[in-house]
C-alpha cells in the first residue's frame, strides 16, 4: 500500500461500527485490523472504544473512525420503573450510531444465538442510520472448524436476503480481517464518490476547499474537499 502522509492528512473520513453479541470477537477484529495485535483474554468492552486507520482506495486516501461498544447486555430488559435508565440507553445507542456509514455485524461462528440475535442488530442498525449505509456481515472464530454451530451457507442466505455483504473472518489467525474492513471501506468510497459526482453536476454546489458532510450535520464521516491548487 505504500507509505501514507500524516495521520491528519487524509482525503476521506469514515466512521464505521462494530455491533454483534458479546465475545463474538469484535475487540480483536479491531484490534487486529488498527494494530495488528490479538488478546486470549476474553474480557467485555465498557463502554465505547474506537481506533482509526487509514488504507489507500484509488488514489486517495481513506481514515476509518472504528467504533466498539459492549454487545448481548445492551438486550437486556430494563424494569418499567426505570424510565431514565431507559432515556440514557437509547441516547446512548443513538451517539453511537450517528455519523456511521459502514458496519461489521459480527457474530461467531460456534455459537448459533450470536446468529439469531443478528436480526435484531440489524433491526437496531437501520433505525438509527441513513438507508445507504454499507454493511458487512462477519461470521468470526472461523479457525474453530471443529466447533461450528453456523453454517457458511446459512448466512450467505442471510446476507443476500438482507442486501448485505458477507466474509467469514478469524481474529486468531488473521484471516479475512483485513478483506473484512478494506472492503466495507471500499464500498463506502464508491457510495461518497458518486454522491460526489452527483453534487458536482449541481452548479449550486458548494466551492472547493469546504467540507462536505455525508449524511447528517453530526455526521463524523466526511469528505475533503481540496483546491486545484492545494497540496
């Protein structure tokens, strides 16, 4: 890929998250893809973490804004008394999806709930962000062969009934991580660059050297806009 220029020099920024149960692996799937780097330690993320990195798609170069947040606890059911508790989950649910226009849905492989609760994440996913959102569906631990409980085929039927794309993916071993990601980011691009072409056809356009959000005014995920005479 070549080496890049500053890590605040970029020509695009893309906020994508990571949804899925807990300890269906989406820490390591981050931490592999941002560092290279894989923990044993099975412990569940608190709170919100993220970590950027940037790949070349074309000529230009792509920053992905990586979003994490805890998994399966997020279901559970909030006593009706609990009404501000239950305000402050759905603020929160609503931070972490704004501005997001990719998602790894991730479940594993060796356990089948993580698959059926897919639905709703999915469900979750597309009340609270815009309809062109690019999504992955990402079964993980494929390295435990021997443990399967999803089927490879299943959930390509599944993808393809929900428009989504599809990899399976081992944190463990590496694999497919780096397809996962470089290809969500990808089809990302392709999406912003035709809105790009869209909004230059419009003499009303914004001039050059602004910054064009995509999606929403809180949107994280933009597009630099540079000058014909800019570096």
């Amino acid at each position: 890929m070549g080496a890049y220029r500053a890590d605040d020099d970029y020509d695009y920024l893309f906020k994508v998250v990571l949804i899925g149960d807990s300890g269906v692996g989406k820490s390591n799937l981050l931490s592999r893809f941002t560092r290279n780097e894989f923990s044993l330690e099975s412990k569940s993320t608190i709170g919100v973490e993220f970590a950027t990195r940037s790949i070349r798609v074309d000529d230009n170069v792509v920053k992905a804004q990586i979003w994490d947040t805890a998994g399966q606890e997020r279901y559970s059911i909030l006593p009706h008394c609990m009404q501000i508790i239950a305000i402050l989950y759905r603020a929160i649910t609503s931070a972490y999806y704004r501005g997001a226009v990719g998602a790894l849905l991730v479940y594993d492989v060796t356990r089948h709930v993580t698959f059926e609760n897919v639905e709703r994440w999915l469900k979750e996913l597309r009340d609270h962000t815009d309809s062109n959102i690019v999504i992955m569906l990402v079964g993980n631990k494929a390295d435990l062969r021997h443990l399967r409980a999803v089927s490879t085929e299943d959930a390509k039927a599944f993808a393809e009934r929900e428009s989504t794309f599809f990899m399976e993916t081992s944190a463990l071993e590496s694999m497919n991580v780096e397809n996962a990601f470089t290809e969500v980011l990808t089809q990302i691009y392709r999406v912003v660059s035709r809105k790009a072409l869209d909004v230059g056809d419009d003499p009303a356009a914004l001039p050059k050297g602004q910054t064009i959000n995509v999606g929403a005014k809180d949107d994280v995920s933009a597009m630099k806009k540079v000058g014909c005479c800019s570096a």
